[in-house]
C-alpha cells in the first residue's frame, strides 16, 4: 500500500496507475500487478451474470446481495492476509484460513463459479509462510473442506484430483523454500568458512611478521641500554625491513587465495635466509624428489607451515639449527622441519602469541585432506606435514 500511495504521489494521472503497476517489471511491482489482476478477475468470475440466463441473476446488480459481500470479505481476507504475512505477523495466516474457508463455503454455495481459485490462491500463497504450523493449517481448511463437500454433495470423483492439484503445488512450494533454505545455510557456510581462512592468515602473517619485529626491537633496547647506539640504528632498520616485508607478504597471501600459485623452493630459500638473519643461526633448505603441481591451498599450507614452524624454532630453541626437507613422493608433498635443540632457556618471544600455532597448522593439513605431526626429535623437535598431490 505504501508503494501505491507513492506512485499516485508520483503520477496523479489514476488511468496510467494500473498499467503502471502491470508493466513495471521488477519483482515488488510485478507481484503487486498480479494481485490486482487476479482480484478482478476473480471478482468478476464470482459475480458475472451471464451464467445461467433467464434464472435470478446473482451479482452486484442482481439480487444475491450475500453473495456480493461474501466475495468482497473473501478478496478482503486472501489480499490482506497475503500483505501481513509478508510482514511477519500472525494474523496473516488467521486471514489466509479465513479466506480458504470462505472459498470452500463459496465452492459449495455456487459450484459452477471459480471458488477454487481463492482456495488455490490461499493455499499457495501460504506455502511460502514460516512456520509450518501456520502454512499448513491454510492447507488442512481448503483440502479437507474441499473434500467434505465433494462428499457431501456427491459431486464427481473426478473433482478429487482438484484437491491432489492443490496439495501438489504447495508441497513444492514448501520444496522450493527448503531448498532455498539449504543453499542460503551453503552460502553463509561457504563465507565463514572463507573468513576462517582468511583469519588463519593473518593469525599466520602477523605471528610471524610480528615476532621477528620485536626479537629485533628488543635487541635494539638491549644495546642502546649499553650505548651502543650504532648496533641497535642497525636492529631498527632491520624491524623496518621486516615490517615492510609483512606488507609484501600479506599481498603475496591474498594472491595465493586468489589462485595466483608461488614457486614453493623460492619462498622456503627466503625464509631460510630470513630465519638466518634473524637467528643468527644456520637454515639450510633440500629439496628431494620431482617437483609437481599442487593446489593453491596446498601450496599456502606448506608455505605457512614452515613459517610457523621457524617462528616457533626462534621462540623456543634460539640458536638452533634448522633443516627444511621438501619431498615429492608419488601420493603426496612432504614438508619436514627439524631444529637441533638450541639452549636450554626459551628465547625473548617464548610467552608471545595465542599458543595456538600448532593448532593452527594442524586445522589447516586437515582442511586440505592432510596431516601434520609435531613433537620431539633428538634434542630438537620436528613437524612434518604431509599434503595430498
């Protein structure tokens, strides 16, 4: 109503109002063009006089005055009912009964009149209506009360295939809005499961970009404490760098969600040479078997793996050595990582971050259909994560 009243604001020309509402073909005026339409044309199929000539005319210029005002209620009932449904109340439904039950009344007073119709009209609008409860009340008055005048009256058996017709539409309908349900519950599941990745991301980008800032600032404090100021001039050109290497590598990653695949033995040698100059300590990087194909997704969780893997050696095993073993085996990549232990005492950075590293890594082998292990090697510790070809 409120689109309707907007439009004569608009126009005030009324003999252009009702081709404009049937012309306009976006959905909200379409429908609007529709229930109009139908109204007229149900209104005047209940109440034409030309039915039966010579025997009492019923109509609005006739003598069955009843009639006329059982059409109008029921016309009343399905139009204003549709429109509250819409908007969610629960007097929408209570007018869709009422209308299917004036439309089975109808059905029986004048069988030779499209009193159907409104029961149709009832019915299938209600099958788009939440809950169930409420749809299928609207579907048990116009069906059963279809029947019990079929039986009543003696009409054809014919007729029954009527009511088949009618529960037939509105368990599509019912069909179509489950379906329509179950992929719009897809979508939201594709989307949280897209920021999922993306926050994994940048859990992993930060974690690593992050650290290796502040093992760097903390030596700059350290040595500008003993006054030497020179040195720690050279740490903080050196977080910078980091900093803008994090920015680097956040595109780099959003171009690996896009598809856009990076050399893997390229990446793993920079940050070998990264873990170097920031560990002070020897990465070395072998690359065994012949080189294949691997998913976007795949090649993000090597990459990430050995991130969080170097970041966790320089954490909680300073100074120690690091191996990074790249395999191809017919089946699957393999990505092993093993330090030699270092100290014994944990390093600067050993309380920063979640704690959920390993978590992390593991989440991410399994969304890809691998594995990861990680635990103890020797004096040092290892993960190995296994990706499918």
């Amino acid at each position: 109503m409120a689109e309707l009243r907007g439009w004569l604001a608009r126009d005030r020309r009324w003999p252009a109002v009702v081709p404009a509402l049937l012309l306009r073909r976006d959905g909200p005026h379409l429908r609007v063009g529709v229930l109009i339409a139908a109204s007229l044309w149900f209104a005047y199929a209940m109440l034409r006089t030309d039915v039966h000539p010579g025997r009492p005319h019923l109509g609005l210029y006739g003598r069955d005055l009843a009639l006329t005002g059982t059409v109008a209620v029921a016309v009343a009932c399905f139009v204003i009912g549709m429109i509250v449904s819409r908007r969610g109340y629960a007097l929408g439904p209570l007018l869709l009964v009422a209308g299917a039950g004036i439309g089975v009344a109808l059905y029986a007073y004048v069988p030779d009149r499209p009193g159907s119709a409104l029961i149709f009209a009832c019915t299938g609008y209600a099958g788009a209506i939440r809950p169930l409860l409420r749809s299928g009340a609207v579907a048990m008055v116009g069906s059963v009360g279809m029947l019990v005048v079929i039986a009543v009256q003696g009409r054809p058996a014919g007729e029954l295939w009527t009511i088949v017709g009618m529960l037939g539409m509105y368990a599509g309908i019912r069909a179509g809005m489950t379906r329509e349900a179950a992929r719009l519950t897809e979508q939201q599941n594709l989307v949280l499961a897209e920021r999922s990745r993306i926050a994994r991301e940048i859990h992993d980008i930060l974690a690593h970009s992050l650290s290796a800032q502040l093992v760097h600032l903390e030596g700059a404090r350290l040595l500008m404490v003993s006054g030497r100021t020179d040195e720690a001039l050279d740490r903080v050109e050196r977080a910078r760098g980091l900093a803008r290497s994090g920015l680097e590598e956040t595109r780099r990653a959003l171009a690996t969600l896009r598809g856009d695949i990076p050399p893997m033995d390229e990446v793993l040698r920079e940050l070998a040479d990264e873990h170097r100059l920031l560990a002070d300590a020897a990465c070395e990087v072998t690359i065994a078997g012949k080189p294949q194909d691997l998913t976007a997704r795949a090649v993000l969780a090597v990459i990430r793996t050995a991130q969080e893997a170097l970041t966790n050696v320089r954490k909680h095993a300073p100074g120690a050595d690091v191996a990074i073993v790249l395999r191809y085996e017919p089946e699957w990549c393999e990505l092993e990582v093993t330090d030699s232990g270092g100290r014994k005492e944990p390093g600067p950075l050993a309380t920063s971050g979640g704690g959920y590293g390993l978590v992390g890594m593991r989440e991410r082998a399994e969304l890809i259909g691998g594995t990861l292990e990680a635990g103890p090697a020797g004096e040092g510790f290892s993960v190995l994560l296994r990706v499918p070809l």
